[in-house]
C-alpha cells in the first residue's frame, strides 16, 4: 500500500498528515509522533510513506476548519488501524458535532457500553488523528477538560475555537 505523507502548520503547532488509499491513517501534532508511531506499527504494522508538499483534500480542509468552518473536517475519510473497540469509538466521535461536548460516560452509553468509560477514555488517548477524530469534544463528567493526549493547552484551544466555554 502506498502512503503519503506530509506537514501541516495550525495555530496550535505543526502536525504530520499520513494519508493511504482509503483516507487518513494519522494526523498528530509532531511533539507526538513518538506514541502515534507506536500505535500504527503494533495496530498497522510499518508503514513507508513518500513525503509531499500538501494533501490537497485534506490540506484545504484543516485550512477551512482553522479559518472558521468547523465542519469542514467532516467529510476527510479516515482510516486509522485500531482495534475493533477503538473503532467504535472513533465511530461514534464522529458524530459529535463542533461547539457540543460528550462526556466519557456519554461516549460510553452511546456505543452501548455504559460501564465502559475508562476504556473510552482509553481509546480516546489512543487516537492517531485527533482534530478530524474529534477526541478533543470530550470532558469529564464533572464539567473538566479530562485528557487529551495531545495536551491540555490545544484542547482549551480547540474548543474555544469551535466556541465551547471554557470547561472547569
């Protein structure tokens, strides 16, 4: 399988795109690409990529989803490898939409897996493309940011960008 891959500039710091033949496989900040080269080789194996100037499909879409047009990243198909129980929660993040937050039990009760919410928050964390995967929609239950593998500073920053107020 051939993929390509490239740099994006944001706001919030560089990201390093991985796009193969059915989408994106990764898109992560490049302070982690250590943990997301982890997951892809244990969950994908090794994977060789030709690097390119931009993405075009995706390229124009981050750029439209930085200038104000929160569904832009919507329609970017995406392919990470993961385990089937990470699958459906990347599913079902995708269904929450810009400006609305979940909380991990939320998360946990819409994949029908209501005591599960550790292993959501899990799966979360384990997320190689953060921003289009929008992991960063979900708090803690109490009203707090919880996690973001990606750091809590461009999880405040995202959300407020997609004009959520400040979480606790």
């Amino acid at each position: 399988m051939q993929y390509l891959r490239t740099m994006i500039c944001t706001p919030i710091g560089k990201m390093r795109a991985v796009w193969g033949e059915r989408g994106l496989v990764a898109l992560t900040w490049t302070d982690r690409l250590p943990n997301v080269g982890r997951h892809l080789v244990r969950h994908g194996g090794a994977m060789e990529a030709e690097e390119v100037g931009h993405i075009p499909a995706l390229s124009a879409a981050v750029a439209a989803y930085l200038d104000g047009d929160l569904t832009a990243l919507a329609q970017i198909p995406v392919d990470p490898p993961g385990t089937d129980f990470q699958q459906t929660v990347w599913s079902a993040l995708r269904e929450i939409q810009p400006g609305q937050t979940w909380s991990y039990g939320d998360l946990a009760r819409h994949i029908g897996r209501p005591t599960a919410y550790r292993a959501v928050a899990q799966a979360n964390g384990a997320n190689p493309v953060p921003l289009v995967i929008p992991c960063h929609r979900v708090i803690g239950a109490d009203g707090g940011l919880g996690g973001f593998s990606a750091g809590l500073d461009r999880k405040r920053w995202l959300l407020s960008h997609e004009g959520v107020p400040a979480p606790t």
